[in-house]
C-alpha cells in the first residue's frame, strides 16, 4: 500500500519540475499566404494551455515545436519510470 501511494504521490509531484524547464512563452509565428513546403511538421509550433502550480484558476499559455513536446512527454516517463524502480529496488 505504501507503494503505491509513493507512485501515486509521485505522478502529481513529477509535473511541477517539467514545467519550471518549460520554455518561455513566445507568440506563435503568422501564417504566411504560402506555406513553406520545406517545413517539417515536427517544427511546427504548438502551443498548449496549463494550469499554474499553486492556484485553481490560473492558466498560462507554452509554446514549443511538436518535437520539443514529444522531447519533454519522452523525459517525463522516463521519469516516473526511474522513479518507480527505485520504490521498488529500495525494499
């Protein structure tokens, strides 16, 4: 039971330090009336809406490529994993 409340506890801890590396927040590039063909599509930028750490209302706005955020997806499980083997290594 007291593992699975650490890997519990773990998986909402684990997002604040994602977010503190997080890009800054810049504007999205316009459009232009021809699209640039040569442009990969993990280039192109995304941005998403998250929730503030420490408030209930607060949102801000991120930005990255769509390689950046498979990038930060890729290391988020790569930690929890880790941390989930050393709750269960450590007994």
């Amino acid at each position: 039971m007291l593992k699975l409340t650490f890997v519990t506890a773990a998986l909402f801890v684990l997002p604040a330090p994602v977010l503190a590396q997080a890009a800054p927040v810049t504007p999205a590039p316009q459009a232009s009336a021809t699209p640039d063909k040569s442009k990969s599509d993990l280039d192109k930028v995304v941005c998403r809406s998250q929730d503030t750490i420490g408030s209930r209302l607060e949102r801000h706005q991120i930005c990255m490529t769509k390689q950046q955020w498979m990038t930060n997806e890729q290391e988020a499980k790569l930690k929890v994993h880790d941390l989930q083997m050393q709750g269960f290594v450590a007994h």
